[in-house]
C-alpha cells in the first residue's frame, strides 16, 4: 500500500476519493519543513543536482510523531513532491507583466 501525505484534511480526503484502494491518504496538518533559517547553508550540489538541507519545524513535531506512529516504515524509500498550484495562482499573472 502506497502512503500520501498532503497539508490539510480536505487535500486528504479528496484525494483519497481520487486515487482509490492501494492508497493511504494522510493530513499533515500544515508545513513540516523547510530551509534551514537565514544564514545557514541550504543547498549543496552534487553532480549537477541541487540538493536542498531541509530540517523538522518545530510546530510540526507532533504532527510528525503521529504520522510515524499510525504508518509504519516502508521499505521502500519515500519519495517527495510538490503539489501542483491552486488553479488562482496559475491565472494570476507574473509580476512585472
């Protein structure tokens, strides 16, 4: 079984309606990280890759705690993504334009 893990819970439930059995749908309940604070270093590269160095919000630590415990590990590696823009954001225009 596949595990996703969106922002809110309405992501998670619309999603879950989308993709169907084989997949569990979770709600993280907001960001859980992000770029290290001003000043230190972020990203590195590595054969031409940008390897970004993300670390744990503290706000998210319970969030986090809770999502390991109700999904054990996979043996798997997990794999990141974006979710795509809000259909507002794609019809704004870019600034400048």
């Amino acid at each position: 079984m596949k595990l996703v893990i969106v922002e809110s819970p309405s992501k998670a439930k619309k999603i879950r309606e989308l993709l169907g059995p084989g997949y569990r749908v979770a709600a993280s309940m907001g960001h859980v990280r992000d770029l290290p604070p001003k000043g230190a270093l972020a990203v590195a590269f590595k054969d031409g890759k940008v390897l970004p160095t993300y670390e744990l919000l503290e706000k998210s630590s319970r969030a986090v705690s809770e999502l390991s415990a109700r999904f054990p590990r996979s043996p798997r590696r997990p794999r990141s993504c974006c979710s795509p823009p809000t259909p507002l954001a794609r019809e704004r225009p870019s600034p400048g334009t």
